[in-house]
C-alpha cells in the first residue's frame, strides 16, 4: 500500500508512505508504489499512528440503565448500580457488548485498547470473556486486560485470590482501587500486595488512584514508592488521581519529586473524571481532574481515556478518543495554539508509552504499517472541526473507511 500526499505526525511537510509485507518500508517524497500494490491520495490529509484507549471498560460497557440509571451522578452510586447488573453476567452478554463497543472504536480509529475488566466476582466471568474477545479480534486490535477489582481487594471475600486467579488465567495488568478499600491502611496493604503480584508475575500495573476529591487520600505516593523501589517505573501507571486537584501545592510540590523519580506514566480521563468529580460540593465545585497540565510540563507521561462508554457512571460514549481530547485540553487549560497541535500525543504516542507497545507502535520504518488518516491537514483543525478518521488502516490493510457527509447549506 502506498499513501501519498500526507502530513505524517502533523508535520508541516508533505510526504509520501510505503508500506510493505505489513510494515512500513519507505518515508519520502515522490515513492512510487510496486506493481499491484494499493494507493490511496491522502490529498493534504493527516496521517497519524492510530489512536489508543488507555484506560476503558468494556465489561460495563453499553449497560446504562440497567438495572437503573445512575441519577446522581456519583461514583459510588455507579458502583452500587454495577454490582447488581453484574449478577446476571454471562460470556455472550459481555463479549457481544464488549465487540460492539470495539468495533465502534475501530470506525474512529482505535487499534490499541487497555480495558479494566472487574475481577470481583467469584466466578471472573468478565474476565473469562474478555479473554476470549482478546484472542479472537487479535487481528484488529490490541487489546491488554487490567484485573481490577472494583469492590476493593482487602475489602471483597477472597480479593487476593480473585486476583491472583485472573493474573494466572492471562490478563495482561495487575490493577486495585485502593481509594475504595474499606480503610486507609487498607488501601495502602491493597497496593503492596497488587505490586508484588505484578513483580511476581511480571506484569505491568494500573491502579485506580485516588479517584475521590479528596485531599487525605495520599494512595498514589505508596504506589510510586514502590514503582521506584522495585525498579518498576515504566510498567506502572496511576489512572485518575483526582484528588490531586485537591491537595495543596506545599504538598504537591514534594510529591512531584517521587513521580518523576519514579517513572510512572498517568492516565486522565477527562471526561467522566469531570462528570463524577465535584458532586459532594455546593461551590465553588472542583473540576474532579487531576493536574494533567502540570504533570505534562513536569516531563511526567500522560495519557487520556475514554474510560466508560454508556455504563453506570457514564451515560454517554461513543468510543471517539477526539471527545476525551476536546474536554482535556478545555479543562485543564492546555488551549494554547502549540498545545492543540500538540494534543493528539495524550492518545497516540503517549498512550502508548502507558501501554508499554512502544516497539511496535508508531509510524516509522520498520515497525507495524498502523495508522489513520484524519479529514483534515493539522491535529488543530481536526480536533476543532472533530473531524472523520477517513481511513483505519493495519499491517497495511484497511480496517475501516468513513465518507465524509455532504451538508447542503440554503441560505443567502
């Protein structure tokens, strides 16, 4: 396949992009392709590696309202709503669920996805599920597993186990929620034993981190205590941490100088981290983000996520990482015309730092031919205009097409 007449990684230059036997083989201006082979006419477009979903759900996802709508709009309640609709969980209601979901990724072009899957449930039926999802759309997407236990580790009947049991059926991160452990020296036993699980087993880590505003709750200073002390740093990431917009500077001051000791990546997910954050003040109410501006000019890798697609604490999603993008740069005041051009980094390079697929993830000779095409000439024009990935395309084969819409204007 040859790609002509792009912008590649929103440089200014136009060029041409070969790919060969599935990977890329040449980068350059005026390449011609080899007999047979597929060219498409990017006309000016940008050509980017593909998005990647950092952190998700998908096996919530796609069941808001059931057994009721959240209406308060709090996390806790979200959890409540989910521990009864995953009573009735069966493989084909989570895979059938879960493919949807992915395949409407794949039309905006999503290849890399990191999925929690809730691991609190004595039979791991999700994570059975998923298992088999991962194997089966292997060809159309990359997806890593998350053992996460919703309901706490040290605070659920037999957590340990639970998760030990998932790591050993294959998932391929070890995840904990200690912010929701039944107390504060149990978030800090939760996160202790969940890196020793990962050292063990020698998987990558991403822990639901202090997602509460709250300033007490300091889980994420043991996590990068231990990533630094077990020379784990790149393999872990702290999802959320919203209570970070709550601490003081005095104290976020000193903790910045751990995090970057430490190495370990961050995950926002503006979103739903606005939507749920917030909703135990009157006013002024905080923005439930953590300090994504701060953490990025820090040299610190963050990445963003869509996080819950129509679930129990998200009754909207569309599986469109350009929306995660939109309400991340508005509220965490990276508007600056450098940081838009800029911004597709939260969910494509710096996704895949999280994810740990550097090696096989970008668009440079040599590696996998993965990338998309967006409607537009420059990342700032495509978030502006929230344009259409107009071709998905991996190991150079095309995954996904989209047609632009006509609009027809009557008017003077």
């Amino acid at each position: 396949m040859l790609i002509k007449n792009v912008h590649v990684n929103n440089q200014a230059a136009l060029t041409d992009v070969l790919i060969t036997d599935g990977k890329f083989a040449q980068i350059g201006p005026d390449l011609t392709a080899p007999a047979g082979e597929e060219v498409i006419d990017g006309q000016g477009k940008l050509l980017l590696p593909p998005f990647v979903d950092s952190h998700v759900h998908l096996d919530s996802t796609l069941t808001a309202g059931e057994p009721e709508w959240n209406e308060t709009g709090t996390l806790f309640d979200g959890i409540r709503i989910w521990s009864e609709r995953k009573q009735d969980l069966t493989k084909e209601d989570v895979k059938r669920r879960a493919k949807q979901t992915i395949l409407n990724m794949v039309g905006h072009g999503i290849q890399f996805v990191r999925s929690h899957v809730d691991v609190t449930d004595p039979h791991l039926i999700a994570t059975q599920a998923l298992l088999e999802l991962r194997e089966e759309l292997k060809d159309v997407v990359e997806l890593q597993l998350v053992a996460f236990p919703q309901e706490g580790i040290l605070s659920f009947p037999h957590g340990k186990e639970l998760m030990e049991q998932a790591v050993k059926e294959g998932v391929d991160v070890v995840g904990g929620i200690p912010h929701f452990e039944f107390s504060t020296e149990y978030g800090w036993q939760s996160v202790h034993f969940l890196m020793a699980l990962a050292d063990k087993y020698d998987r990558l880590v991403d822990v639901h981190c202090d997602e509460i505003d709250d300033p007490a709750s300091r889980n994420l200073e043991v996590l990068a205590t231990e990533a630094l002390e077990r020379e784990m740093g790149s393999r872990v990431t702290a999802s959320h941490t919203t209570a970070m917009g709550s601490y003081n500077d005095a104290y976020t001051y000193k903790l910045f100088r751990l995090l970057k000791m430490s190495g370990i990546n961050f995950v926002a997910n503006p979103l739903v981290n606005v939507h749920l954050g917030g909703r135990f003040d009157t006013y002024p109410k905080r923005r439930g983000v953590t300090r994504i501006k701060e953490l990025t000019a820090a040299g610190i890798n963050v990445s963003f996520g869509e996080d819950d697609v129509k679930d129990p604490w998200n009754p909207l999603g569309d599986g469109n990482m350009l929306d995660a993008v939109t309400m991340g740069v508005y509220i965490a005041h990276l508007m600056g015309y450098g940081q838009l051009q800029d911004s597709y980094k939260f969910v494509t390079t710096n996704a895949a730092r999280t994810l740990h697929v550097t090696d096989h993830y970008g668009i440079e000779v040599g590696k996998p031919g993965n990338c998309i095409l967006l409607n537009e000439k420059d990342f700032y024009n495509a978030l502006n205009r929230h344009v259409e990935v107009l071709y998905n395309i991996r190991g150079g084969k095309v995954l996904a097409k989209t047609t632009p819409a006509e609009t027809t204007v009557f008017a003077d």
